[in-house]
C-alpha cells in the first residue's frame, strides 16, 4: 500500500565509500551512567544528549542486563555525518523485533532479532551511511534486554551519486547530487501570460539537465505527472506509487524516437527506477557503437529497479521498444576500482606463450585483461562484481584455480595457477545441414575425467566443415545450438590422436497433431491458420495453414491463430500443447466476441479485425498503445443483432458518426478523458451497426450488449433469477435505464466466492433473509445462517493460477494455467494500474452503490477458502508458502509472516454515493479503500481489520460503527484503524464509533481479545482528516493489557507518513475508566466544543452533503428500528452450576455478554431455549428479539 522507508533502502546501495578512521561511544545502561536506575526510567536522554527514549517503555532491569525496552518503545540516537553502526548488546531472554529507520517507526535500516545467541555480549546491529540525522529504532515484542549500546562513527569519503528525480525530491546531499530541483524541472518549459511554474495541463518537451536529457518527437504527448505542485506537469497522477512522487510518461508505445539520453564514463554504473503501462524492452544503447552495446531488457507492468553498466564512454539512449514506460528516479554512480595483483603459478604451463593474458568479464559481458608478465600481473577492476576468470592467447592452457572472483573493496590479491594440457585437431564435415548460419558447435567432457579445458570449435560454413582441438582419452558428448530441429545421433567421440570425422545431422521426428474445432465451420476451419511456438527453445514456431496438416516435433508450445479476423469469433484461452514421443490431438475452442478492446495485436491497413469490417485506413495499435486509430473518410462495420445496445469508447481525440446519425467529437487530448457513446440498434433483422469517421479518432473499446428489459428487483440464489452476483450485476449491465433507475438485488443467505465490480450507477445488494444477520461463527471461517457473506482470498506478496490480467478470479484461467503448471501474470499491487485495488473483493467503480446486511470478507488473512484450496497460490519472493487446506486459519498469524495488505472493498475516485448499511467489512491489513472524491456513509454493522485497514482518500462518515481490531495473538501484531490520505476537503468522520475486540473463537482464531493499538496514522502528512467524535473504546482482555483501554494513550501514530494536525477527538468514553488525553500526541488535536478547528460543526450532514446536499444518514435513521423504543424483551436469563440458560425465547434473539470493563466475551443468537458452559463472574448482557431489548447484570457462578 505506502510505506515510504523504501527511499533510503535502495539508494544506499548506489554511493561508494574509503573508511577514513572511526570512534566508538559506548552508552552503558547497567549502571546509571546513561538513564537513571529506576523503574520505569526517569531520565529519559544520556548525558551527551545523543541517546533518548520513552520512560512508559523503558524500564530498568539489572546492573547484569541494563535496560529493558517493551513493546512499542523507540530510542532516538543522533549520528554524524559519514558511517555510523550502532550495535546493541542483548540477552538469551529477549524477544521480539527492533526496527531500526530513518524516522519514527521506519524499517529502512532493517528489522532484528532481539534475540541473541550468547547472554550480555551477543549483540545485533544497524548500518547507516550519511548526512547527520537522527536514527529511531522501535521494538515490537515482549522484551528487549539491553546492557550496552555502541556507536561506531567511521570517517569514509563518500563518492556522490547523481541523482534525477522527477518529483523533485531531495535526496541526502552527503550522499547525492540532486540534478532535478523544483526550479530545474520548470525551466523545462515556455511560459506564455496566463501560464506560470507549477501549473498542470502542460506537455513535457525534450530537455536537458546536466549530462542527462530527454528527447522526443512530439510536443502534445510526453507528460511529467507528479504530486509535488510546485512542479509544471501534466496531473497528478503517479501510477499509485507509494515509493516516489512523480514520474516522466512516455505517452506512445514502443516509439524508438522518444528516449532517454546519459553522457557515461567507461563502467558508470546507471539505474533505473521505472514501470511500463503493459511490459515493455528497453534498449540501453551505445550511440557510437550500437554493436558493441545495445543491452536489452524486459521491463514488468509494475514498478521495478534496472540497473544497467556503460562498457565504454559516451552517449547512451534509453528506449522502449514496445511500451509505454515511466520513468520515476534515475541514478548514475561513477565505478570504483580496486587494485588487483596476482601471481601466476606456471609450473606446470610450459612453453606458454608470452604475452598471454588472465581476464575478467563481468556478468553484463564485458572483459578486462591483464597482461602477464615474469609470473605476475596487475590490473584495475570495478567493484561490486563477479567475474569469472579465463586465459587469453594461450590456446592449450588452462586455469587450474578459481575460476570466479568476488571484487570488493577490500579485494587487493588474487593467485592463479596456469596448466599446459595437450591437445590434437579433429576435422571433418557437416553432413544434413543446407543452413550452418546459427550453427554454434560445443564439446563437453565427460564430468568424471574432472577436465578444466573447454575445447573451442571453428566453422567454416561456407564450406561446411569444422576444426576442434580435444585431449586424448577422454569422452566428448557433441551438441549443438542453433539448429533445433535436427539432432546427431552418433554424439560422442574418444580421441588418441589427430584425426578426421564428420558430423552428421538428421531432422528429428515430427508427430501428427489432430485438431479439433467444434466450435467453427468447414468454411473458418478451412481459413484458420494455426502457430505453434516453443515454449523453451528461443525462435522456433512452426505455421500451418492447414489446420490438418499439423506436424510437430517433441516439445511444449503455445497455440496462437490468424486468418478469422472477418468473423466475430476468437479462440478461447487455451493451454499449451505438449509433444512426447507420439501422435496426439489438441481441442481449440472458439467463442463468440461481443467486446473489442485492440490490445493484443497490432494490424496496419486493417480491413478487418474479429468480426470488425474496416474501409480506408484503419491501424489497430494493440502492442502499442491498445487502441484502434480510424483517419477521416474511415469506416468500422460491427455485428449487431435485433435489440443490441452498442457502448463505443474513445479517447483522445474523435470525430464519428453511428449509422449517419449526429458528430460525435471528442477534443481533449488526453488519453485520460475517455467518452463513452451508447446506441441501440433499430433494425428488425441482425446487421451491421456503421461508424464513419470525419477526422482522425481513437476507440479504446467497443462493445454490443443484449438489451434486459428493466426490473426494479432481482433476486440471486438457487433456483432465483441468477445463480451468482456477478450474473445479476451483468443483466443490470444491460438493462435499459434510461434515468439511471435503481436495481436491487436479492440475495439469498449463503457464502458467495465471487469478485465483483459495480461499474453500474445506483444498485442495491441486499440480504434476502427475512431476519438478516451478518453474524460470524467458528473462529470467523463459518457465518450465520441468515447471513450472505461475498468473499474472495487475493493478497498481495503472491501470484495466483486463476488470476486474470483484469487481477479477477477466471475459471479458464485457472484451468489453463494448471494444465500449463505455471502462470505468467504477475500479481499487481496497491491499485493495479486501476483494476485491482489492493486485490479487493468488491470495488465500486459507478455511484449510488449501496449494500445492506452484507459480509463483504477478504478471506486471505482470516482462514483458506474452498476457491484458494483448489487454486495454486505461490509467494513472489521470500515470503512464506501458504497452507491449502480448506478451513486452515493458520494465515491469521502475523508472526507467521502470513498477513499482508488484501481489501474486501475497493471504492474508485468514479464512484460517489456509497453507503454500506449495516454490513460487515471483514479483512486484516489494508481492509478498506477509498479514493477521492468518493463519498461514503458506512451505516452501523462493522468493519474488522489491523494495519491501516481504512485507508486512502476518500471522504467517509462511520455512523454508530463498530471499528473492530482484528489482530493476532502475537504481539507485535498491532492495530492502526485510519490511514487517511486526503489532501483538501473532508476526510473520515467516526460519529458515536464503538472500538471493540473480535470474540475469540467465534470471530477471530484468536484467543485472546486484541491489545491496545491506535486511531491511526496519517498516509498524508498535514493534511489528511480524521474524526474520532463520542467514541466508545472497549477495555483489552489481551493478557498483557487486561483492563487498559483497547487504543494506547498517545493514541496516534507519525510512522507512515508523518503528522497532520487535523487528527481530531471529542468526547471519548473509556469503558476502562481511563482518561488518556493529557497523553495523547502533541501534533493531534483534542476539541472542546463540537467543532473543528476550521469552524465547522461536527455532524454527518457536514461530511456528506458536497455539493448537493447529500444526507444518506438522516434517511437511514428514519428507516431504521434500532433505535424505536419497544416494548421490553420477555427472554429470561439465569446462571448457576457453571452454565447461562435461556428461556422464554419466542423469536430470533440476538445475545450479547460484557465484561465489567465492556468487552463483548460472548455473543449468540438463537430461535429456542438453551444453554451453554460459562466463566464464573459479573457480566452486563443485552438481550434483543421481536418484543424488544433489555439489558440485565448477571453473576454467573
């Protein structure tokens, strides 16, 4: 989701250092000399003022073990600028992490195991390389035993990286030449009167900054977007990157004229931060000499580091050869060498000959060699690489060391050892081959005759024969490359001198592949062209034109077709075909199109594409910029049957006609501004819909909908109107609304497994129950009988079998890729470029979304769903593989490393007026989202989570909520309710909230209640909003917290990013009887009248009115029967012999148990009599059924 600690992580990789001399301060916690001996401490900074801590949190131990930091402590300690490492001394009894940061509660430093192996002198520690700055360290855990801390100050001369940001952040200047300022960037651009710095809406020219620049072709398409307004841009729009705050956009894919310029020393070293739109090739390219370097390197639709090497001096070009990338951050660091000498052992190397050399190539390619002379060289090479050692000109010798070197700073000597093997020729010819071009010929011993020597082959292939010079006695296996599609049969040869033999080549057998289409005609399967390519040998696919002619040799291959573009069909997704030794048979599928999105080829001068009829010209740009480019006098003919309703999106820019109708224009652009045109066919007969350009436009979608009559409700469920939701809300798609009326859906209690986008305005999801509940039951796995629970099990951190490139869950997609055993589809993070939102269950893209008496669940983090069990979920990196069986609740565990951010709801900056009436939001880290300028009223029910689990920018009211901490047991498993990221108007309003723990065992794997955690942590930093108004905090019945108030007493957080005064609280009740506001953190703000500080009043209408009026709320009260007075409820309660009984119940009857300090312990519902084992104590219990609600004390004993 954020985290901004990345900034320091990976630039401290990018700066050379020469350690100059170092002192030591040792800071001993035993004896009083740095924090006085009592308990907790009261001198709370050491004598020199460079050491601090929290007294709450820092307690004195022992004159043996010093102090001990608890749980949530941070010690600050100021360094000075250059190399500091401070090291902390511990125990054999610590446990729990200490995260070492750049600011409060950051982790870019690392993150450590307080516990050490040896008692009192084994110790963990922390590196920093910089300016002077002040370092936090933040303990989670039981206890950190700490005796002694020791700071170690290196004097290092630093070698400054430069660096260009196109946010025009500042980097460390110890550390960084910052090339790009604020004022750098502006004077990019012409300024015309009213134009001035730091407006958006501009075009980014090419230019010029110190030795890097930009160039392109176009002065109305490249776009600087970032989030510092004080910068000329184009938007705000950075791709979602929690990491850097703008970005250079090249807005044309795979434009060779549009790139990147760097004036390079011989091995600079240049990195790249970057992203591409859809996956892209970036050519890093030598302008002198393109053939001596043009690397060349697949770049992920997702943010990723590039770090690329100059072989030689001069000027290089940075280019995308098929996307649209974006280019955050770029980095170039100047090599550092190191002196290297050897001696050269050649004892056993006689007659070598002079002049030879030992030499060094790096992973990239590139060599460095050394000259041997009179048994030693001397060379300089870059540090920071591995290379792997060879002998130049001394055919017949080999090395007989190490073979691999590990240059570091550090690295000064390296011996090797020279060996003469002797060697005969072997000559002969190729036979079976009419092309030697790619032929590349190896010879390789037999690994047990343990040779260093690597024979090397020469190939005259003009004359097709070849010379190599093998040892004696021993057995060569002869392979080749380059010629797949034959193999030699006789491949191993023993020498005992020099001799002649011939190669020869046969073609490898073939194989006869039967395809079946059942889905397509004589007439398309006679015009189906089918291409079949290697999955694991490069540039080897094999084209047939007829479809019963396919032959194939072994392998695995993708299936892809031509020839069907004059019809409105396309093969279905379709797994690899596997050739083994034996005829065999592939099924393609084919499947009528309704949707044309241009994105998976490209086709200039198009006369058709899927059913797509074109006149004049037509260029479907699918692997470049995915749309469809009509020029004036242009024609699209689309496939429409009686009653179809066509949707038609450009951007950009158009000028069209349906079917000789009214111009249609659209003249923004801007790719950004999207027009979507609706029509419905009149025809009585199925036909051509018509589309006649009068200037050049851009479609980025067509797409043919059968026309649903309209109906005010629909119901889901078995045996209803659909089977799923996303059944329902696809009809809603194509009902006729022509006023936008509402739909609700009814559905039926159950557990729906589905992925849902409300992209349709004003619909309704509501419990069918006639008594809805949106209880949970059995550690949160199960759900009441009443209830419907819509649930889904993405999270970030992993890769999904059945996870789509729309980041949905696809039946086909799962089949495919588990018949494949692997996918190709990366996961995307935070938004996925717009589709994922944090993996969420539900986004809501369109407006008037309202759900009533619904669990919406991300299940990830909460237990193993049926769907998970029966997909294949892989972690992208290191984190850990996940159980599989149905049920596990295992993945609740956050010291597991199981947890991670994964939405049950996603609301859209395009969606407004949501209102979530008494549901219940399940999830553990990032739960909720919402973007600006969505308004959102969350209406009684409950939202559960952890970690920033309401988050974003959006403007919510939470009315009479409950905000439930969703944690573990573990714990340093912490809640933060809010993460708010607004930058202007109103934020989060949590009207009469009640902050409570999940009932172990039922709601929660747990089985404790959850520990004390925090109203939040501001996202953006001076200006995000968050109002806790008439809160009711629950007690903790965490063992180490029992009887403290559920949120901490400073009661806000600054470690994601940094402060905002508009943190507000007024009138908090404690159910635990304390008062914490007098603790409660300096920057947040306490009211003392119902008001903000900007004077407004503190009611829902405030929030939620905008700009017309809007007032969900005041509606729902009148609705609602909770809070109508009823009559009494006549349900009676006792306890006796360890058991509650029940009685008297006539009707649903909902049951809930507190503590003394208001802890919910127990919750039940029931439409009997009954009773159940229970603890001995005094407990308040509300009892509501049909008659009404009372609230009774009880002594059970």
């Amino acid at each position: 989701m954020k985290k901004l600690s990345f900034l320091l992580m990976i630039p401290l990789l990018l700066f050379s250092v020469i350690v100059k001399g170092q002192t030591t301060t040792s800071y001993d916690l035993r004896d009083g000399s740095t924090f006085n001996n009592s308990n907790p401490i009261t001198q709370t900074t050491s004598p020199d003022g460079k050491l601090r801590t929290q007294a709450a949190t820092t307690q004195y131990h022992s004159t043996g073990y010093g102090v001990v930091f608890k749980n949530n402590n941070s010690l600050e300690v100021d360094v000075a600028e250059g190399k500091n490492t401070i090291r902390f001394y511990g125990s054999v009894y610590s446990a729990g992490t200490m995260n070492g940061g750049s600011t409060l509660g950051g982790n870019d430093l690392g993150s450590q195991n307080v516990l050490v192996a040896i008692d009192k002198t084994g110790y963990y520690e922390f590196t920093y390389t910089g300016g002077a700055i002040t370092l936090y360290f933040t303990f989670i855990g039981a206890n950190a035993y700490t005796p002694i801390i020791d700071v170690t100050h290196e004097m290092v001369l630093i070698t400054k990286t430069d660096v260009w940001d196109f946010g025009a952040q500042q980097l460390d200047p110890v550390l960084y030449n910052n090339m790009l300022t604020e004022s750098v960037i502006n004077s990019f651009y012409t300024y015309t009167t009213p134009q001035i710095p730091g407006q958006s809406g501009r075009n980014l020219p090419s230019f010029t900054a110190g030795d890097f620049g930009y160039v392109t072709n176009s002065t109305t398409s490249d776009r600087l977007r970032t989030s510092n307004l004080n910068v000329t841009r184009w938007d705000e729009n950075i791709a979602s990157s929690t990491k850097f705050t703008g970005r250079l956009y090249v807005n044309s894919g795979g434009n060779v004229n549009r790139y990147l310029t760097l004036n390079l020393n011989e091995d600079d070293e240049v990195t790249l931060e970057t992203r591409t739109d859809g996956g892209g090739i970036y050519h890093f390219k030598y302008v002198a000499d393109p053939l001596a370097q043009t690397d060349i390197i697949e770049v992920p639709a997702a943010e990723t580091t590039v770090k690329l090497v100059a072989k030689s001096a001069g000027l290089y070009h940075i280019t995308d050869v098929v996307g649209k990338p974006s280019y955050f951050r770029v980095y170039r660091k100047a090599a550092q060498y190191v002196s290297l000498t050897g001696n050269v052992n050649e004892t056993n190397a006689p007659g070598i000959p002079s002049g030879y050399s030992i030499n060094f190539t790096n992973e990239a390619g590139k060599t460095w060699s050394a000259v041997v002379s009179s048994g030693t060289y001397t060379i300089n090479l870059p540090v920071e690489y591995t290379y792997t050692v060879s002998l130049g000109d001394a055919n017949g010798y080999v090395i007989a060391s190490a073979l691999t070197l590990n240059a570091t700073e550090t690295t000064t000597n390296f011996d090797v050892t020279v060996l003469q093997v002797d060697l005969f020729t072997v000559s002969g010819n190729i036979t079976g081959l009419s092309d030697l071009s790619n032929l590349v010929l190896s010879y390789t011993p037999d690994p047990l005759a343990n040779k260093i020597y690597n024979p090397i082959v020469s190939i005259n292939t003009g004359a097709s024969t070849y010379s190599v010079d093998l040892e004696a006695n021993v057995e060569y296996t002869i392979s080749a490359q380059g010629v797949n599609d034959y193999e030699i049969l006789a491949n191993t040869i023993t020498i005992t001198g020099a001799q002649s033999a011939d190669i020869n080549f046969t073609p490898k057998p073939v194989y006869n592949v039967t395809i079946n289409t059942p889905d397509l005609n004589a007439t398309q399967k006679s015009k189906l062209s089918l291409t079949f390519k290697n999955l694991n040998e490069t540039g080897y696919s094999y084209n047939f034109t007829d479809a019963n002619a396919v032959v194939l040799r072994d392998g695995a291959y993708s299936v892809s077709y031509s020839g069907l573009d004059e019809y409105a069909i396309e093969m279905a997704l379709t797994s690899n075909l596997t050739i083994a030794g034996s005829n065999t048979s592939k099924d393609l599928a084919f499947k009528p199109i309704t949707e044309w999105v241009f994105k998976d080829r490209s086709i200039t001068a198009a006369t058709a594409y899927k059913g797509l009829l074109f006149t004049g010209s037509v260029n479907v740009r699918g692997l470049s910029n995915g749309d469809l480019l009509a020029s004036s006098g242009a024609t699209i003919s689309i496939p429409v049957q009686v009653g179809d309703k066509l949707l038609i999106t450009d951007y950009y820019q158009s000028n069209y006609s349906i079917d000789g109708g009214a111009t249609i224009n659209n003249t923004s652009n801007s790719t950004s501004t999207r027009i979507t045109t609706k029509y419905v066919y009149p025809g009585v007969s199925d036909g051509m819909v018509t589309l006649t350009t009068g200037g050049s436009s851009y479609f980025v979608s067509i797409k043919v909908l059968q026309i649903v009559p309209y109906s005010a409700t629909i119901t889901v469920g078995t045996g209803k109107d659909y089977q799923t939701i996303n059944e329902a809300l696809n009809a809603i798609s194509r009902m006729d609304r022509p006023s936008n009326e509402r739909v609700t859906v009814l559905i039926d209690p159950g557990n729906y497994e589905e992925m849902l986008v409300i992209s349709s305005p004003n619909v309704t999801l509501k419990n069918a129950a006639s008594s809805p509940s949106i209880a949970l039951l059995n550690k949160g796995i199960d759900i009441d009988a009443n209830a419907v629970r819509i649930t889904s099990y993405y999270g970030q951190k992993y890769n999904f079998f059945s996870q789509g490139t729309d980041n949905k869950w696809h039946a086909d997609v799962l089949a495919v890729n588990t018949a494949n055993g692997y996918t190709e589809y990366v996961n995307q993070e935070g938004t996925g470029g717009g589709s994922s939102y944090w993996n969420a269950t539900v986004v809501v893209e369109s407006t008037g979304f309202t759900a009533e008496d619904i669990i919406l669940e991300n299940s990830f983090n909460q237990y193993i769903s049926l769907k998970e069990s029966q997909d294949e979920v892989q972690p992208k990196g290191g984190d850990p593989i996940r159980p599989t069986n149905y049920g596990n609740i295992s993945v609740q565990d956050r010291s597991a490393g199981y947890v991670t951010q994964a939405a049950a709801i996603g609301i859209a900056a395009s969606a407004d007026k949501v209102v979530l009436n008494n549901c219940r939001v399940i999830g553990r880290q990032d739960s909720f989202y919402g973007a600006a300028p969505a308004r959102v009223v969350i209406y009684k029910g409950a939202v559960m989570g952890a970690v920033d689990y309401l988050f974003g920018a959006m403007n919510a009211v939470f009315y009479k909520t409950d905000l439930v901490l969703n944690t573990s047991d573990s714990n340093s498993d912490v809640a933060y309710i809010t993460a708010a990221q607004q930058s202007s108007g109103r934020g989060y309003l949590m009207y009469q909230c009640h902050v409570k723990s999940p009932v172990p065992g039922i709601e929660t794997a747990s089985i404790n209640g959850s520990k004390p955690g925090y109203f939040g942590r501001p996202w953006s930093p001076n200006t995000s909003e968050v109002v806790f108004f008439e809160t009711t905090i629950d007690a903790s019945t965490y063992p180490d917290n029992v009887g403290q108030s559920l949120i901490v007493p400073v009661g806000w957080n600054n470690t994601l990013g940094g402060t905002s005064p508009y943190m507000y609280e007024r009138s908090t009740m404690e159910l635990s009887g304390e008062n914490n506001s007098a603790s409660r953190a300096a920057w947040s703000t306490i009211l003392s009248q119902d008001q903000l500080t900007d004077g407004t009043p503190i009611t829902t209408f405030n929030f939620t009115k905008g700009n017309d009026n809007w007032d969900p709320i005041a509606e729902l009260n009148s609705l609602s029967v909770d809070d109508i007075i009823k009559t009494s409820s006549k349900v009676n309660l006792a306890a006796y012999g360890g058991k509650v009984y029940i009685s008297n119940v006539k009707s649903n009857t909902q049951i809930n148990i507190y503590n003394i300090t208001g802890a919910l312990v127990k919750s039940i519902a029931t439409k009997n009599d009954t009773n159940f084992d229970f603890i001995n104590g005094l407990f308040i219990v509300k009892i509501k059924d049909a008659d009404g609600k009372k609230t009774v004390k009880l002594i059970a004993h």
